[in-house]
C-alpha cells in the first residue's frame, strides 16, 4: 500500500484499506481506489476483498491476479468488475 494514496478518505486498517461511506442512493455507485508498490516479481494478486453495509448484507470478490509487463499500461485496477 502507498502511503496515503486511498481516495475518500479511505484508511489503512491493519493490513487492510478501508473506508465508510454514510449511504448510497438506490442505483448509485462509488469508486474506492488505492496504489500499491510492487518490488518484485510480475503478479498482482487481490484475493480478499469485500463489501458490506450497515443493513448485514455482505459480498466478497473472487481472486483477482494480473501479469504486470514491463512497458505494459501504466496503471492497473482491481479489482476487475463487469457490470450488466
């Protein structure tokens, strides 16, 4: 995780990037992010994150990995979500 780098006032908890969101309208959406820095090998790895709501409803994502190439894009997102 890079230091002060979460959107929104998202903090780092532990080892975990976290934020509170008072509520979000029917349909609305928000986009959390973070960086981090990697000193080593060619994979991102997300494999534990989730969402919850002050309701008891709570979601968690599949393992996300990307292969970093060198010269490749110069930011990558995760996790990757497709929305229909």
């Amino acid at each position: 995780y890079a230091a002060g780098s979460a959107n929104l006032a998202g903090q780092l908890v532990g080892d975990q990037v976290q934020w509170q969101w008072p509520i979000l309208a029917h349909e609305e959406s928000k986009t959390f992010t973070f960086r981090v820095t990697v000193d080593g090998g060619n994979e991102i790895v997300n494999d534990d994150y989730s969402v919850s709501s002050s309701e008891g409803v709570t979601a968690w994502g599949a393992p996300v990995v990307v292969t970093v190439m060198t010269g490749g894009p110069g930011e990558v997102y995760l996790p990757i979500i497709l929305k229909k």
